[in-house]
C-alpha cells in the first residue's frame, strides 16, 4: 500500500499507551514502573509522614528485596512479639541501608547499583504532575 508507513486515524496509536513491555531496562522491577506523566513538573518537598510512607511502599513492594524483608521481620518477631509490625516498618529501613553499605564495604561486587540505590532511599524533593498515564489509564488531580 502507497501510505503503509503514514500515520492515519485508522492505524494511530491509541492516546492512552504508556510505552508497554518493549523497553523494559535490566534491574530491579521497581525502577521499570511503565508511568507516563503530563503536564508541567512541579517540585514539591515531601513532609516526614509522607517521606516514610513513600518509603516503606517502595521497600515492601519491592520483589528482589524479600530475603531482607523476610530475614528482618522474623527478628522482629522473636524481640518484639507484641508489636513487631510496628518495629518491622520502623527499622527496616534504617538497618537495610546500613546493611547494604556493609554488604557494599567488604565486596564491592555483590552489591548491584539498584540494590544500594534503593537501600539509600529517596530524595525527599519529588515532581508532581496533575496527569499521568498508567496501564493504558489516565488519572488527573485537581
């Protein structure tokens, strides 16, 4: 056909495509998140509650992480049996980053760069966007 490469409205992309599962970088699933974000950027400081909770979503959602996870939470267990949820979601953090900086110290190589990336944890300065695309889905905020 004469307009095979030529984009119409019968052959174009739909809007709502966010990129799909054809660029998807090596590391840890949590840095390929496909989200497509609109608009301008703005650059917003998070408050502690909203740093920790931001924090702990990440860590504990995180699939290459779980033996620390697992490891830490039995700890808790055994120290703290009345409230070792609670000390879990506290210290986990704290002690994954020095133990990844440990870990990082003695063997350099046993470390991967998104390991110790998420050990260190997140900038507290993030942009926000009124719009993104997710899934083939578009959210907006007011």
């Amino acid at each position: 056909m004469y307009f095979q490469d030529v984009e119409t409205k019968l052959n174009k992309v739909d809007r709502n495509i966010d990129g799909g599962e054809e660029d998807t970088i090596d590391g840890f699933s949590i840095f390929n998140q496909h989200v497509c974000p609109l608009g301008i950027a703005s650059n917003v400081k998070l408050d502690d509650k909203l740093f920790i909770l931001a924090r702990w979503y990440v860590l504990n959602n995180c699939t290459e992480i779980e033996p620390y996870i697992d490891e830490h939470y039995e700890k808790c267990k055994l120290h703290t049996p009345n409230s070792f949820d609670c000390t879990h979601k506290n210290e986990f953090p704290t002690l994954f980053k020095k133990c990844v900086q440990d870990q990082r110290t003695i063997n350099p190589l046993d470390v991967s760069a998104d390991l110790y990336a998420l050990a260190c944890g997140p900038d507290r300065w993030v942009a926000t966007y009124s719009t993104c695309i997710i899934n083939g889905k578009r959210f907006r905020t007011k």
